[in-house]
C-alpha cells in the first residue's frame, strides 16, 4: 500500500462516512496558464495535479498533496506549480492547502542508490 492509499484509507474514509468530508475528489486537475503562443513559440498549456481535492461540511477546501521525499526531489518543477497554484488558485479561493512529506520507501531508495551510482 502507498502513502497516498494510507492517507485515504486512514484519514480521508472516516471522515466521508461521519459526514464531516462530504466529497473527495482525487488527482484533480488545475489549469495554471491556458496553451498560447507568443513570438512565435508555441506555449502549451501549464496543469497543477494534486493528489486529493477535499470537500468539508463547513463549506472548507482543502488540498492535499502526498510525496515522498524521492518523488519530490525528482519531480523538479513541483515547488515552482505548487506556489503558483496556491498563488493563483488556492489563496484567493480561501482553500486549505497541505502537503504531507513522506518517508522514501524501499523501492524509492534503492533507486536513489542507482542514480548516485549513475553519477560517479
């Protein structure tokens, strides 16, 4: 099981089946900045995907992201989307937004074995 599958198993389901989540959606999808073109360079369009999307009772949103330490360091770009989302998006919607930073598991940490290898 993933840290993604835990999180929904252990924090997301007992709050659907008390009522106090009333939707959860998962991996939804944000337009950043829309395809275009400027001078000539084709621009495509710029997306944030968050792991869950979580509706409360009250009315609250709350965005969830869950990452293991190696997912994140790889995933370069993911500091920059995630600062414009919650820029953009996120904080004049009045949204929550949560980023759970998980342990490397093995497979994350075998791989990091061979890229450093990779390297020398």
């Amino acid at each position: 099981m993933n840290s993604m599958d835990e999180f929904y198993i252990g924090a997301v389901l007992p709050k659907l089946a008390t009522g106090e989540i009333k939707a959860c959606e998962q991996h939804p999808r944000f337009l950043l900045f829309p395809a275009g073109e400027y001078g000539g360079v084709a621009l495509h369009e710029i997306r944030y995907t968050a792991d869950f999307r979580l509706d409360y009772a009250d009315g609250a949103v709350e965005i969830v992201e869950v990452k293991s330490k190696f997912v994140r360091k790889m995933q370069r770009d993911y500091p920059v989307r995630r600062r414009i989302f919650i820029e953009q998006i996120a904080r004049p919607a009045g949204w929550r937004f949560r980023e759970i930073i998980t342990a490397d598991s093995r497979d994350e940490i075998k791989r990091w074995r061979e890229l450093a290898r990779e390297v020398k």
